[in-house]
C-alpha cells in the first residue's frame, strides 16, 4: 500500500510561503509528489490541468478563502471526489462543522506537526484507494447480476417452450379423448339391444382412456427415452442387415458364376439399398449419442493436405455421377490442424454429397484457407455449387433432424436430412461451427471453420516417459493400455524382463494416439477403465487400417483381490461383418494344406449361415454350432483349425469358450477369431462387464500365472505376425 501512496500527488494551497515549503519538504521526503498554489484561484486553475489525489488546503487566505475554494471544486463534476483536507488556526466548531459540510474530509489545526500530516494524508488516500476498489468491486457485481438475469430469462424461455409443447401434447390427447366418447355415445345409441357387448366396450374405452390419461403423463419423458430407443434399434437393425449384405454379396458372386447374370442387377440393387440403409442406421446412431451426450472426440494431429486428398478421392466419382465438374483450392502451407479427423472427414464428405446430389452439370468447389480471428487460428472449408439453391424460408429448415428444404426436395432427390444436422453437431464439438448462403436457383455455399487446436473437454493424463522415447525403437515394442499406474508397473518389470520394451497409456484416446505413432509389435489393453473403456477401444483399434493389424491381448487384472483374466484370442473381427476384412484375417492363418476346417460359433442363425456359406466358397471346411458348449463337443469330436467365435451367446458364453480352450493342452493352440460389436449399446456393455466378472470369479489366474499366460499369447501373437510378414516378403 505504501508505494501506491508514495506515487500519488498532493496540491498544498496556502498563501504563507514558510508553511508551503514546510509541507512540500515533509510530503516530498514521504515520497509524494507535491504541486502548490498560493491563493483559491490559482489552485483551481492549476487542477483544471493536473488533477491531484489530495488538497491541503488553508481557510484563511487573500481573495477567495478555503471555504469558497472548496465550494467551487465539490460543485464541478470533474473535481468534486478530490478529498480535501482544511489547515487553519481556528478551533471553533462551527467553523469545522462549515467546512465538512462544505465537504472537507479533515482539518489540520495549525501549528501542525509533520507526522500528524503524513499520517493523516496516508489514511485520507488509503480512504480513496478504498472506495475507488469498492466501486469497481460494486461494477462488476451489477455486471453478474445483469448476466444472472439473462441467464434466468432464458431460463423462463425455455420454461415457456416447455411449457407450450406439453400444452400442444395435451390438447392432441385431449381430442383423442373427445373422439372416443363420441364413439362410445353412438355405440350406446346404435346398439341398445346388446347391453352385454355395450357394457364390455365401456370398459374397453374406460381402459384406453385411462392409458391415454398415462400416455399425456409420460409425454415429458418420450424426448428424453427417444435417443436411447434409436440407439438400442440400431443395433438391432444391424444383424438382419449384416445378413443382407452378406447374402446379396454371396448371390451376385454365385449369379456371375452361374452365368445368371440377369439377377446381378437386382441384387445389385439389393446390397446398395442394405449398404444405404446401413449408413442411415450409422447417422442415426451418431444423432442419439449426440444427443444423449456419449459421442466422444478422438483428438489427433494431421496434415490438411492429406486429409483433403483423401476426401477428393472418395468423392470424386460421385461428383461425376451428375456430369459435374470438381475443384479444388487448397494452399501447400495449411500445414497440421489438431482435431478429430474422422469427423472432419464425414462433415466434408455430407457436404460434398450434397452439392453433388442437387447439382447437374455444374461446378462444385472446395475451398480451403487459414486465418486468425482474434488471437486465434482457424481452418476454413467452403464447400460452394452451382445447383438449385434455396430460398430463405428453406434455409431456415437447414441443421435439423429428419428435415430437408421442403417436401418436394425429398421426393426427387430422397435423403433423410440427417447430415446436415450431424455436421453441425460435429462442427460444435470441436469448438467450431457451421453457416450457409444460398440463392434460389443460383446455388449455395456452406462454410466451416474449425480451430487449428481443438481443445478436449475432458483431461487426459499422458504417459510419464519422454516424447524422444516413443520413437526410439519399434522392435519387440508393447502397449500397455490401462488406468491404473500400478498396472503399469507391474507389465513393465514383467515384460522388459522378457526381452521386450513397454509403452504405456493411461486412457483409451491416449493408447490410439500411441498405437498410430509407435506401430507396436503388440497391445494389452484392460477391459474395464473410465470414459472410454476397453471394448470401444478395442473397436477402434481393428476400425482403423493403421492400427487393425496390431494383435490385442484384451485382459483386466483385479487389483484388491491379486486376480486377473486375459482374453486368449488371436484376432477380432468388427460386426457388421465386412467379407474383405474376413478373408484378410483368415489368410493369417489358411495353409496351402487340405482340409482347412473352422469352426463357427455364432447363436445367431442368420449370421452363422452368412459365414458358413462366405468360408465354403473359401474352400474352408465349416462346422457351424450356435453356443459354447456345443462348440466344445464338436472340437472333442473333430479338432479345427481355426475358430470363430461370438462373445455373448446363452448357455456358454464366448469368455467361457475360450477359458475352456485354454485349459486343454491339446486345444490350447487352435487360433480363435472374436467378433464384436462396433459399437455397443448400454445394455451389451454391461452384459460384457458381467462375463469378465464372471470369468474372473470362475476362472481367473493368479497375478504371476497371469503375467506367465499373457506372455504367452504376445509370444503367439509376435511370432503369427512375423510369419505372415516374412510369407508376403516372398
């Protein structure tokens, strides 16, 4: 505080010039800056020019005295909060009562001592300093309590929306209301003779209105239960719809073999309306975990360039389809952007789509650029057309669910309105957004700006080891995928001790990013961790060509009771079942040797049948049985080759499958493919968690036995694609 108060200054007014170098030579030693004045005039005059923090000021002086002065400066606005002080020789009270009510802050009575100067001084300006941070602090409380009422009425507005569509909601059920009572009312008139039925329709009605009546109650949670239905049906729609790729697939090969080529072109049209469909059911998918708020982002860095090139050459054909032409403008110095790529990717491509699908014979340009908005870089993509345009009442409907321009939009160009409004959610995910110009039959422009450094919403904590270390060397490399530092630990000692180096990651967007940059030889990764657990990890893993071809040991060891499980398989395969990715697989582990038989456990009819048929056309021997334990005396009666398995299955399930298998020497080295999901609802989660608890509880190892098993399987899994490596070299 001292320092601020020596930087001030002070304006001594007093027409004794003994009493003014006094003052001065006290208040200039405090460190103060002092200006005089000899009489009320010149003071004024001087302080229209240099304000001062304080005024020591003298009641008896020629001209104007110290109570006229003061009068003056307190009745003009820009001097009135200047405290001032009176220096006077009188002790009368009703002259001290004028100059406070004039104003006056204190009195000096004269002779004065320096140090009851300074003091007072000191405690005059502590006193400004005070009140001055006392107003800002009263500033920024009006400036809260001016955001808190705008907050409130948003708040009220919502209310009022909330309010209105529960009212709409009443009023329909209402009318359904109305309707059946006249319905009952003719009833009772038309068909008096029959009481009986009557009288049963009565309480048929009675008990319809009655779930009416609940139906009205429950209609504030239908939004709420709306995103996890569409998500639950999608993954229902999945397997039937795998089916009718997979058979549609089948039947155009056999047709072609046949010489049956008149069916190709309505199976061909069968796997396009199943490969459509299945998109549709993947953007609704995207739209419910939106909006139920589990749509995660998976942050990388990336070259643009890159990324751009592999959109243009996706999209290409079908910017063709309607004999349009394509370009591109994209600088060679946009350089890297932070961001989830997958998703930039699929906003791009929706765009792209779109101008292609409502443009014929026109150009269609994409537009990259970078610029700096407010201390903050941005990446720019403009997607522009020359189609039909929109009109403004269109574009109102633009970024909204199941919502196209108008009717006549959908019926002759199709679509569900469902990307556009991903788009934009993705867009706001990443701390970006999305906007459109458009003329009516001129054509239009959307354009997204995305961060160069999109931040993520929730912490991640990064491995300990230095970043020189990640790329030192690949050879013999693990990660360990894993919450838990002690685990950690643990993998490190155990496996460096086998001749391996270990890498570790703390979350499962952590353990990707490592994945993709170090390509290691092999992945442990620990089913149960937060946020991203391990199932969608592993799903992500097998998704991206990068990192599909890196075995995975898929294991969870329980800490407080020193037990843990590891899942022994070789490989998985992601449902839907895509049949390149299969046969991709499968190469790993045929021989040029017959029979190569296999084994199919899938509970699903559809689905087994689907594989049977793809692995025979392989020249694959196929046995196929729908649950573990009939997969365990088909093995006893014939030894497979190879296994295929699904995780949940009733009776015996796929965890208990393989703990089976590995509980017999003879088995123990039959290769077993896992299928899973791609994505999993709640409910499956929860079921998966239940078999590793489970297995853990029936069949779990020891922690050294465990340590003993799971380096045996990254043995297995090393050697495998070792071999497959030196097989394609020759």
């Amino acid at each position: 505080m001292t320092a601020i108060l020596d930087a001030q200054s002070i304006l001594i007014v007093d027409d004794n010039v003994n009493n003014l170098e006094v003052l001065s030579e006290t208040l200039t030693g405090a460190g103060f800056q002092v200006a005089v004045a000899i009489d009320g005039e010149s003071a004024i005059e001087q302080i229209q020019y240099h304000k001062p923090e304080l005024i020591l000021l003298d009641v008896m002086m020629p001209g104007i005295d110290g109570f006229e002065t003061c009068h003056r400066l307190k009745a003009d606005p820009s001097t009135y909060d200047i405290p001032i002080i009176f220096m006077t020789a009188f002790s009368e009270t009703n002259k001290k009562v004028k100059g406070f009510f004039l104003g006056a802050v204190d009195y000096i009575t004269k002779p004065f001592q320096q140090e009851e100067v300074l003091a007072r001084v000191r405690v005059q300006l502590q006193l400004r300093n005070l009140t001055r941070t006392l107003e800002q602090q009263n500033n920024t409380l009006k400036h809260e309590i001016v955001s808190r009422e705008k907050a409130e009425t948003s708040l009220l507005k919502l209310n009022h929306e909330l309010e209105k569509y529960v009212e709409e909601r009443t009023t329909k059920l209402s009318q359904v209301l109305q309707k059946l009572r006249h319905t009952q009312v003719q009833l009772l008139r038309q068909k008096q003779e029959l009481e009986n039925r009557v009288q049963a329709r009565t309480a048929e009605l009675a008990k319809s209105m009655e779930e009416a009546e609940k139906a009205r109650t429950e209609a504030e949670k239908a939004n709420q239960s709306k995103s996890q239905f569409l998500a639950n049906m999608s993954h229902e729609l999945r397997t039937p719809m795998n089916a009718i790729i997979g058979y549609s697939e089948m039947l155009m090969e056999e047709a072609e073999e046949l010489g049956q080529k008149y069916f190709i072109p309505d199976l061909q049209k069968i796997y396009g309306a199943g490969k459509h469909l299945l998109s549709l059911i993947d953007d609704i998918l995207d739209l419910s975990k939106i909006e139920a708020g589990r749509m995660e982002l998976y942050l990388e860095t990336f070259e643009i360039s890159s990324l751009v090139h592999d959109v243009v050459s996706t999209i290409t054909p079908l910017v063709a389809k309607n004999a349009n032409y394509f370009q591109v403008i994209c600088p060679e110095n946009l350089g890297t952007m932070r961001a989830d790529s997958t998703k930039v990717r699929q906003s791009l491509f929706n765009l792209l789509s779109n101008a292609s699908k409502f443009t014929e014979n026109g150009t269609i340009t994409l537009t990259l650029s970078r610029q700096t908005t407010k201390g903050k870089d941005w990446i720019v993509f403009q997607v522009s057309d020359k189609g039909i345009g929109m009109t403004p009442e269109q574009m109102g409907k633009l970024f909204q669910a199941f919502t196209q321009a108008d009717a006549s939009t959908t019926r002759k160009y199709g679509g569900t309105g469902l990307g556009l409004a991903i788009t934009k959610k993705f867009c706001q995910m990443m701390e970006g957004d999305i906007t459109v110009e458009s003329e009516s039959g001129k054509g239009s422009t959307f354009t997204i700006q995305l961060p160069v450094e999109v931040q993520m919403v929730t912490k991640i904590e990064f491995s300990e080891l230095p970043q020189e270390d990640l790329f030192s060397n690949k050879q013999n490399t693990i990660l360990v995928i894993d919450d838990d530092p002690t685990i950690h630990d643990l993998m490190r000692r155990f496996l460096t001790k086998q001749g391996f180096q270990v890498r570790t990651a703390n979350s499962g967007p952590e353990g990707l990013r490592l994945a993709k940059e170090l390509q290691p030889e092999a992945i442990t990764l620990d089913v149960m961790m937060p946020g991203m657990d391990g199932w969608a990890v592993l799903a992500a893993l097998k998704a991206d060509p990068e990192t599909a071809h890196i075995p995975t040991i898929v294991m969870t060891i329980v800490d407080n009771q020193n037990l843990g499980y590891a899942l022994g398989a070789a490989d998985y395969i992601l449902k839907p079942i895509n049949r390149n990715e299969l046969m991709s697989v499968l190469q790993k582990y045929g021989t040029s040797q017959s029979p190569n038989s296999i084994l199919v456990v899938e509970d699903d009819l559809n689905n087994r049948e689907m594989l049977r048929r793809q692995l025979e056309k392989e020249n694959w021997q196929v046995m196929a049985v729908k649950n573990g334990r009939e997969a365990l005396e088909a093995i006893a009666t014939h030894r497979p080759r190879l296994i295929i398995a699904d995780l949940m299955m009733p009776e015996m399930d796929g965890f208990e499958l393989v703990h089976e298998l590995r509980q017999h020497a003879p088995w123990r080295s039959i290769p077993i493919i896992v299928l899973t999901a791609k994505e999993l609802t709640e409910t499956d989660r929860q079921k998966l968690y239940g078999h590793v608890e489970k297995i853990v509880q029936k069949g779990s190892y020891q922690r050294q036995a465990l340590l003993t098993e799971v380096h045996a399987l990254l043995s297995e899994a090393i050697s495998r694609k070792k071999t497959k490596q030196t097989v394609s070299s020759l």
